[in-house]
C-alpha cells in the first residue's frame, strides 16, 4: 500500500462534525522516523506503555488520557474500544512493526 487513507470522524459539541484525514506516503513515513526517535529518546517509558497496553486491549476496554497544562487546567477524555476501533488499532501496529 503506497498511500494510507484512514478517515476518522466524531462528534464536536453542537451539530458540527470534525473530520480527520491521515495520508502518509512512504517518504513521509520516512521523515517521520528521526522524530520518532527522539520521542523515544526523550520519553523511554512511553513504548513500553503503549506496546503493553496494545497487547492488553479489547472490545469493551477503556483507554483514558488526563492533560494537564503548564497553567494547570487539567484535559481528560476517554472512549470505549469498539470492533472497529480495535481493527484500526491492530493496523496501526502491523504497520509500525515493519
């Protein structure tokens, strides 16, 4: 597959639709790899976390994720795992694997 075209769609407050394309080429994917890196460099407990969590997730699970900003208002949202949020998910990790 040389383009992936993944369209996720959800609800915003009020009637308005927020919809988010991912196009990434193999040459994309390539300059994302540095950064990548330096994520992982910076952040070493993050991919342990996240491969334990992939390898733990099902249809019914809940993934939460808290923010809290430099001025302290703390962000937090969750969902809940659905048949096709799980396919998305096992995707994800194939292509990441490779």
């Amino acid at each position: 597959m040389n383009v992936l075209e993944q369209k996720i769609r959800r609800k915003n407050v009020g009637k308005r639709k927020a919809v988010i394309s991912l196009k990434m080429s193999p040459k994309s994917m390539m300059q994302l790899k540095p950064q990548l890196e330096q994520f992982q460099a910076e952040h070493p407990k993050m991919f342990p976390f996240f491969r334990a969590a992939m390898g733990n997730v099902d249809v019914g699970s809940i993934i939460e994720i808290n923010m809290t900003t430099t001025a302290g208002k703390t962000l937090c949202s969750n969902m809940r795992i659905s048949e096709n949020d799980l396919a998305l998910f096992e995707t994800l990790t194939a292509m990441l694997a490779k």
